[in-house]
C-alpha cells in the first residue's frame, strides 16, 4: 500500500473537532514521508512483509509530526510546508493539545506491531521519543549561549533529527527478521543521513528558495538558532567579521529583511555555504558505507539512491 494512502485512510472524523480537525490538517499536509518510508525499505530490504511495518511507519508519522506541531509553537514558526502552520491557523493551545493527541495515536497505532516484536520495538521507539526532548532542549538552551561548539551542535541534531530516522530503520528491519549487526548498521545509516539532512535544512534557510522549501527563509537567523551556517561563521571568522556578526544577531529592532541580507552577506564573506556542502557530503558517504554491510538487492539500491537525493534536496 501507498504510504500516503495508508496515512489518508486513518479516521480523524472524530469529536471534539476542535481536537481532531487540526491532526488531519497537518497529516494532510503532504511532507516527505522519509521516516515511513525507512521503515517500509528496512523490511523490504529483509524481505519482510510490509503489513507487518506499517503500523510501526504510520506510529513513526505521526509521532514526527506531533513533534513539529510542538516545534512550530516554540520556534514561533508561521509557514510549514507551504501552508500556516497550526498554532498560527488556530492558537497555541490547539497546537499542544492536537499535538499530545497525536503522540497517544502513534502510541496506539505502534500498539498493532506483532506481539513478538512489540517489547524490543516499543524500547527503541521510547528511547527516541526520550532522546527527541533531550535534542529540543539542548536546542532551546544553546539560543541563549554563545559558545555552544559543533560537536554539541552535532550532538543536538542527532538527537532532534537522526535518531528518528535511525529508530524507522531498525525498526523496519527487526521486524522482518534482521539480526543485531544489521539493524546496527541500519541505524548507522540513518544517523548519518539524518546529520546530512540537518546540515541541508540549515543551509537551505539561509539560500533555498521560500516556493520550493515550504517555509520562509531565514527563520534561524531571525532567532538566533545555532545553525551549522551560524557556529561555522562564528568559528572561522576573524575579530572584525564576529563582531559584525554578533551585532546583527544582537538587533532586535532591525527590519527582518535587512537583517537576514546583512548576515547572509557575512556567510558569503566566510564561504560558510562550501563548509555546508563538505559536511553534508562527508555524512552522506558516511551514510552509504555502511550499506556496504547489507544484502545487495532493490532496496539497498533506493537506500543509496534516497541518501544522494537528500543531500541535493531544495526543499
């Protein structure tokens, strides 16, 4: 079955509308389906049985865009893939509330793995769910520091992002029957692209192009986020450029479009774009080495295939 149409077919025609209304608006919202699709390509690659994953890929949807509802609140985010985002169409508490409603749904949809399979998948989606929080604080906390370093960069967004994409794999794989050693280099692989996709992400709020990206452009200068751009141009920078840098950052009260222009500028100056694009290329071979350890078939091949796509995205 299409991922999308198993996503389309869940009920959200349920009462209060108010709770619901807002869950189907955001799963209807398209995205990339990257976390069920590992999962559906880490049995596939095992030669599973894809009715056996799909309530674990569905619980993986859900719960990643539960988190975004949640993500958009405290980044105080207006656009999300093209549309308004929920605490902007509705209000902030809808936004948590519909948000929680959609953690207990992935909970209950993950409920539906075979019985065998269940303990082992539940720990690993618990530990992620745990390591997701961890991730978001180090996020929040690193706004208001100035020498966060990019090995504690790295770590937050393995956190935020990659073992999400790690769990969807090894978790596809378990259920189809892989062994330890393979799931473990599943999940290698999805730290990895999860890193690349990150470093991406990043590199397209300061240069991608706001119809193809989904959401405005900029959003992590305006607020300070410690970027991979942001920490690169901090740490190459000579005293004049960091203080320039540290001024625009420091305005409050300038206009949104100059500020993002100016320290754009800055990032151009320091070719933080070129350190960007090295990154994103190291994890994404990362990334493909450890299929090099998995049975050769078709969806090794989409895997490898799925890896070098991510790291060309615009969007």
């Amino acid at each position: 079955m299409d991922i999308n149409q198993a996503i389309a077919q869940l009920d959200w025609q349920k009462e209060p509308r108010g709770l619901y209304e807002p869950i189907a608006y955001t799963l209807a919202s398209g995205g990339k389906r990257l976390r069920p699709t590992l999962a559906l390509l880490g049995t596939e690659l095992f030669g599973g049985k894809e009715e056996e994953v799909l309530p674990a890929a569905l619980a993986l949807e859900v719960f990643h865009n539960f988190t975004l509802l949640h993500d958009d609140v405290m980044d105080r985010a207006d656009v999300r893939r093209g549309r308004a985002t929920v605490h902007v169409k509705w209000n902030d508490n809808t936004a948590i509330l519909s948000g929680d409603q959609m953690m207990i749904e992935a909970y209950k949809l993950l409920g539906q793995v075979k019985e065998d399979k269940l303990p082992q998948v539940l720990r690993w989606f618990n530990q992620m769910a745990t390591e997701i929080c961890e991730g978001q604080q180090y996020d929040v906390d690193y706004e208001s520091r100035e020498d966060v370093r990019m090995a504690e960069y790295t770590e937050m967004i393995r956190l935020k992002t990659s073992v999400l994409l790690g769990n969807a794999l090894q978790t596809g794989a378990y259920i189809a029957g892989a062994d330890q050693e393979s799931t473990a280099h599943l999940y290698n692989y999805g730290i990895h692209l999860g890193l690349a996709f990150q470093i991406q992400d990043d590199l397209l709020d300061v240069y991608g192009d706001e119809k193809t990206f989904g959401k405005a452009i900029g959003g992590d200068i305006l607020c300070g986020k410690k970027s991979f751009m942001l920490l690169t141009a901090l740490h190459t920078a000579d005293a004049q450029t960091k203080e320039e840098l540290k001024y625009w950052l420091a305005r409050r009260d300038a206009e949104p479009k100059e500020k993002i222009r100016a320290v754009t500028a800055l990032y151009d100056r320091l070719d933080v774009r070129s350190e960007a694009e090295k990154a994103i290329r190291e994890h994404t071979d990362a990334a493909i080495n450890e299929l090099s350890y998995l049975p050769a078939n078709a969806a090794r091949e989409q895997l490898q295939a799925l890896a070098e796509k991510l790291a060309n995205r615009s969007n």
